[in-house]
C-alpha cells in the first residue's frame, strides 16, 4: 500500500476499536433490514434511517477521537448545558401528543432528554474522581441531587420511562463508585415504603400502562392493544420465523409504532426464536466487549463512566424486549441500533465513541 494511503487509515482507524465497531455494525444492518420490512419497503423511510447511521458513526468517530481527559473537562459544562436545556424545555418546548418534550432552536427541533443520557453519567464520574482520594457520605448526596435534578425535570414532561432509565444510568455509576450496601438496602425499603405515594403521584395514563401489564386483555382495543398484538406477533414467529418481508403481524398492519419501539415483535415474527437468540447474541457481545474495556479503563472517571454506559446500554435492550414481550409495561424505549430514530442513535454512537476512546487512549494515560 502506498504510503500516504497507509497514513490516511491510519488516522480514520487509530481510535477505533474494531471489534465493537464490527459487533455495531452487524446491529445496525439487522435493523436496516427490519426497518425495510417494518415500514413495508418504504425506500424514503429506510434511506432516511441509513442517513442517521452514517451520521451517527461520523459523530462516534469524532468522540472516539477526543482523548479522555477533554471528555472529563467537557463533563460539567456539558451537564450545565443539558439542564438549561431542560429547563428552556420546561418554559418554551413544544407540546407533541400532550407531552412538551422538545425545543425549537430554529434549524431543527431537539430533545434535551437525549443529551442528559451522555452528561450525567459524565458530570457524576467527573465529580468522583475528583473527590476520590475523600470519599464520604455527602459525596453521595451530592451525587443523588446531580441526578434528581434532570429526572424531576425530564418527569415534568411528562417522560416516565426516560426520567426512569436516566436515573438508572446514574443510579449505575453511584453504585459502582462504592455506593455502601446499608445505603442501598435503606434506599430500597424507602422506596417499597413510598410506592402507595408515588402510585398516587402518577399521572392517569401512567397507572393505566401498569394495569395493562397486569391485564392486558381488560382493553383489548385500548390501552392493552399494543401488548397484544406485539406479544402475538413475538409467539406466531415461532422457532424459524415466517421469513422476512412476510410477517402477517406486520404487514396487516397489526403492529403499532412497527418501526420505533416495536420493532423487535418486526423480528421476532420474521426471524423466529432462532433470530432472536442471534440478536441477543450480537447485543451480549456488544455488551461483553464494552464491560472488557470498562475493566481495563486507567481511571476512576473512565470506570465509572463505561461501567454506567455499558449497563445503561443492557438496560435499554432488556426493557426494550421486555415490553413487547409483555413483562414489563410500555414505557416508550427503542430498541438500541435497531428502532427507527436519529436522536437515540446519535446518543448511542456519542456513548460507544466514548468506550473506544478510553479503550485506545489506556496507554497514554499513567496508571
């Protein structure tokens, strides 16, 4: 190869890391195939999703890129500035489908939400690893107050089910900075102790969501359609599936919200039991090979903030799965690499650019 050739793929892969890439890569073509069999071949549709990954991929390249102590002094301003979104959400954002989730700012219209999945796990890792040598109580309180304030504002929306999985992504990273176990088991009792509180606290259709998790078949054509339909399309898959493009479910238009955050009953119906143990084999592995480089991150802030975006990453696909498969209620999750949507692959990318970035800058950090 010439040498100037060489030179330019070594610039465009130095911070890669191939095998997550590659295991990316593989989702991402599983969903683009879904999606044209979701959307019944709709070549607009699917060139538009092929658009949002190519631009994802150059965003995940770009963070890749970014050593991790720029991401560390990013972290706090980043956090400050998704907050202030959020609150501009609150003041100004336009209300879609009775929820005011999104912000217009001019060119496009953006949601605040997506961001605060990338700066709070950021600004909580910076915050103790900045504090790690004097680690005491009122690090974790502080620590707590960091991710209320987000989640009380994202719950303002309403958004119960994102409110929900960024504090769980925060949740995650106070945890694995050595949150202590009579902490945690007091947090719990509080929690089962408040659930008659926060049950009352709910909005209508937010009770009416776990009631149907419970009984679906109460409003077979209401709010319990799409559990029903979802879960018989993931049964009528059965061991082989029925082929792509050839989903019954599917294509009789059985299937709500087919191309966002039901796409998984797309392939489950299509590609059977045996499909499935494929997707969550390539999921596991994505998850594996991010949990290897969490290991072997340098420092507490690279730990902490791959551990938080590996579990929050198995967090999403798990409640993703579980909702179509009817375990868990429908709170409104895509499926990660595989649902339709730019902002959601975006934050992913940023999140997996992260991960290759703390893995391909180890050696030039001290340990």
């Amino acid at each position: 190869m010439h040498p100037a050739l060489r030179r330019i793929g070594h610039f465009f892969t130095r911070h890669i890391d191939g095998v997550l890439l590659t295991a990316v890569l593989l989702l991402m073509v599983t969903g683009l195939l879904t999606l044209f069999s979701a959307s019944n071949g709709n070549l607009v549709r699917t060139s538009g999703q092929l658009l949002n990954m190519m631009v994802a991929l150059a965003v995940m390249w770009v963070f890749a890129n970014v050593p991790p102590h720029v991401l560390q002094r990013m972290a706090l301003p980043l956090f400050g500035l998704g907050v202030a979104l959020l609150v501009g959400v609150a003041l100004f954002g336009e209300i879609v489908n009775g929820a005011r989730r999104w912000l217009d700012i001019g060119i496009t219209r953006i949601q605040p939400s997506e961001l605060m999945r990338i700066a709070l796990p950021m600004a909580l890792a910076w915050y103790f690893n900045r504090n790690e040598a004097t680690l005491r109580l009122r690090n974790f309180l502080v620590a707590a107050l960091m991710l209320a304030i987000p989640a009380a504002l994202i719950l303002r929306q309403p958004d119960l089910g994102t409110a929900l999985l960024i504090s769980a992504s925060g949740a995650y990273l106070i945890f694995l900075a050595g949150l202590p176990w009579r902490i945690i088991i007091a947090l719990g009792v509080a929690v089962a102790c408040s659930m008659p509180f926060l049950w009352s606290a709910m909005h209508d259709y937010q009770r009416q969501r776990v009631m149907t998790l419970i009984d679906p078949t109460a409003d077979p054509l209401g709010s319990g359609y799409h559990t029903i339909q979802s879960t018989i399309a993931v049964g009528s898959g059965g061991i082989l599936g029925k082929g792509w493009m050839n989903g019954t479910q599917t294509h009789l238009d059985f299937i709500p919200e087919r191309t966002t955050d039901f796409i998984f009953a797309v392939y489950a119906e299509e590609f059977g039991l045996i499909g499935n143990l494929v997707l969550l084999a390539m999921l596991l592995f994505v998850i594996a090979r991010a949990m290897m480089i969490t290991a072997n991150a340098p420092t507490l802030f690279t730990r902490l903030l791959a551990g938080s975006i590996t579990m929050t990453f198995c967090t999403y696909a798990f409640v993703n799965m579980g909702m179509v498969s009817g375990i868990l209620p429908v709170v409104g999750v895509p499926l990660p690499l595989i649902s339709y949507g730019g902002t959601s692959l975006v934050s992913i990318c940023i999140s997996f650019g992260i991960l290759m970035s703390i893995n391909t800058h180890k050696k030039l950090v001290q340990t």
